[in-house]
C-alpha cells in the first residue's frame, strides 16, 4: 500500500488596514486590505520509492475584503462580509537540488 505524507510549517506575518467609510449614522462601508509574507519548510515522504524531500517555503498573501458594519455603540460593531478577492503565491525550494517551483492562486467570492 502506498503511503504518502506532506507536513508543512509555516510563521506568517499578516498586517491589515481597514477602512471605514459612513454610510448613515450607525451604518458604514467598510475596506479591510490584508498583505503579508510568511517562511518555513515542508516534508514531503512516499512509502513506495523510499522518498524524502525537504523544501523551504516563502508565501506571498495580498486580500481585500469589501464589508458593511453596523455600529452598536462607539466601541461595538458587526460586520457583514461582501465576498474577497485574494491573491496568493507559495515558492518551494528543494534544499537538496535548490530547484525551484511556485503556484500562484487569485480567489474571488462574491
């Protein structure tokens, strides 16, 4: 029986702005951008061919969340999200050959 296993660990720094724009007294329109870098390493092992790999990982996150919020009071809102639009791109480098391959993925979710 074949058996393969992929473990992946990653630290990811994930900063945000978020952009509040009035639309009534209590209502607002609201812009959250997200855009951060992340590092780390990946294990990929296959039973079958006795295959071991170790690869390092650099990610790439860009997202932009469009938002309607309704303001409570001055410290209390609710958010009601409108769908995203996200970019993303991960690089593995085999540490053995330092061959290279990236995927790069755009999402929309209306």
């Amino acid at each position: 029986m074949e058996k393969s296993e992929n473990k992946e660990h990653v630290y990811s720094f994930l900063p945000y702005l978020k952009f509040y724009m009035p639309v009534s007294e209590k209502f607002y329109f609201d812009l959250l951008f997200l855009a951060g870098i992340g590092f780390g390493s990946k294990t990929y092992e296959q039973s079958v061919n006795d295959t071991h790999r170790d690869y390092s990982v650099t990610q790439f996150h860009a997202s932009l969340y469009p938002q309607v919020s309704y303001m409570f009071s001055k410290h209390w809102a609710v958010d009601f999200g409108l769908g995203y639009l996200t970019f993303q791109s991960n690089t593995y480098k085999d540490k053995e050959t330092s061959e290279k391959s990236t995927t790069s993925n755009f999402n929309l979710n209306a």
